[in-house]
C-alpha cells in the first residue's frame, strides 16, 4: 500500500521557495514603484526650472481634499462667459469642500448628470428674479434680470431637491430658493416697504451695517453658534411672502426676512447677507460657520 501514497516532501521545498521569490518580486516591484518614474517625473529635461518647480509642487500636493463633498456653486451666463464670484470657491475650499462651478446650461439631462456628481450646492448672489416665475407683473423699480441664469437655477434646484442633497443660498440664491419653491419676493425694498436700514449698503463688504435676529433654538442658530449677527447687506429686493416648506428664522430689525431654512424636513438654508465675503476675506470665524455647516451636511 505504501508505495501507492504520493511523496509530497519535495513539492513542500518548491512551495517555500516559490513563495520566497514571490515576496522578492513583490519587493522589487514596490521598490520600482516608489522610486523612479512618477517621482523623478517632474526633475525629467526638457523641463525649464520655473516647470520643474511647479510640477514638484503639484505632484507632492496631500491627498486630505481627496473624499471631500462636492460642492456645485452656481454661475452667470453671460455674452459668451460664465462667471462666479471667487469667494464662494474660496470658503469652500477653506472649509473642506472641493468647490466646482456648474456651467449655465438649460439641458435638464445634463443637469441631471451633473447633480448627481454633486454632494451639495451653493446658488450665489446675481440680478434680480423674473417676477414672472412667481406670477408677479414686473414692478418699476425692478432692476435687471438674466433669463439664461434663472432657467438655469430653477432647473438645477429642481434637481438637486429631487436629489435630496443640501441646498444652500447666498442674497439672490436665497431668493432664488424661495422662489423655486413656490414663494413670493418684494421686487423693491424702498418703494415697496417702509424700513430704517439701507439694505444696499455703500460701505465694503467686509463691514457689517446692520443686525439680524436669529430665532432660538433654530437650525441658523445652531449654525452660527449665535443668535445675533452684523452683517453686510447688498439686495434691494427680499422675500415677501415665503415658501410653504421654507420658514424665515432671521429677520432685520425692519422685518426684512435674512435667514430662511427648509430644516428639518430639507437641507434647505439661505441667507440674505455675503457670508462668503467674510468668510474669505477676513478669514471671520462666524461667517466661516455657514461653509462648514454646508460640508458636515453634505457628508451625512
Ligand atoms: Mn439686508
């Protein structure tokens, strides 16, 4: 019976030994990799001095942005160019979030595409609203209006909100919001309502001019960490009558609706004032609240 049992002694040896080079392959290869090609890439000639430095820095950029939320910031539309303000990226990036501007389009496929490449977005301030998207005749002293960019915005609100990613707005984008969701807007402060406070300040945007009261226990106030603000003011127009799933939790002392929120049912937020200018300029801890606020509840 004996000689019948396979001798798997030397097959035993083979094994070892196999394994012994695979692990030496596997350390050569590690070796290659960590050494030469994409290191030594950005040192190669015919690179200039100014390219080699500048290709040394991009390839050593940290990877800590690399699984941060997304954040679609909306643009203008206008002859031939888009634009956006660069605070709004700057504070998103000084918050953790990857900034990206979504172009104006008025494709709801491609805007269906995009949205869902997106963990949030930002509408930005810009013209007045058409008041036609809220059944309104054009008021005189209504100031100039973009029809590219409102299509633009109600459609991607439109998206995002079926997404169900937050969305938050800045002066015009909170306007915008409250529009897209069946609400109303006063189309001019100074001929509409009868208020103290110069809502279209003169002063920079780094200064606050007026106050806002923020409700306790409010998801603003949770935001802020404060339940009165300065803050800097740039609209002539405001919100007049708000949404039925939008609640105003900040106003002026003139009754001026500054802060509005969908929570808790939407991650819905929006603000009146320039944050962002704040934010980005004067590095304000406050005003730095609303964009981290943003990024934390992109990635629940
Ligand atoms: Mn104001």
């Amino acid at each position: 019976m004996n000689n019948v049992l396979p001798d798997y002694s030397h097959a035993k040896g083979e094994t070892h030994r196999g394994l012994f080079l695979r692990y030496l392959l596997i350390l050569i290869g590690l070796l290659i990799c960590t050494t030469s090609p994409a290191r030594k890439k950005h040192t190669d000639p015919p690179f200039s001095p100014a390219l080699q430095q500048l290709y040394a820095k991009t390839d050593h950029a940290p990877y800590h942005l690399r699984h941060a939320p997304v954040i679609g910031i909306s643009t203008t539309y206008s002859h031939g160019s888009l634009s956006a303000g660069y605070d709004c990226v700057k504070a998103i990036h000084q918050a953790g979030g990857i900034p990206i501007l979504i172009p104006s389009t008025n494709d709801p496929t491609l805007l269906d595409a995009i949205i869902r490449k997106m963990d949030g977005v930002l509408f930005t301030g810009g013209v007045d609203v058409d008041p036609s998207f809220y059944g309104h005749d054009r008021h005189p002293q209504l100031g100039s209006v973009n029809n590219e960019r409102d299509t633009f915005e109600l459609m991607l609100f439109r998206k995002a909100f079926e997404r169900g990613i937050p969305i938050f707005g800045i002066c015009r984008g909170m306007q915008l919001i409250n529009v897209a969701m069946g609400g109303t807007l006063v189309q001019d402060i100074p001929s509409e309502l009868t208020s103290d406070i110069r809502h279209l300040q003169e002063e920079r945007g780094t200064q606050g001019t007026h106050s806002v009261n923020i409700e306790k226990g409010s998801t603003g106030a949770r935001m802020f960490g404060q339940t009165t603000l300065s803050v800097n003011s740039f609209h002539h127009q405001c919100i007049q009558r708000p949404a039925p799933q939008l609640k105003v939790t900040g106003r002026s002392p003139d009754g001026v609706p500054e802060v509005v929120e969908g929570y808790p049912k939407h991650k819905i937020f929006g603000v009146q004032f320039h944050p962002e200018i704040f934010a980005a300029r004067d590095n304000d801890a406050t005003m730095k609240r609303f964009f981290s606020f943003l990024i934390e509840e992109c990635k629940q």
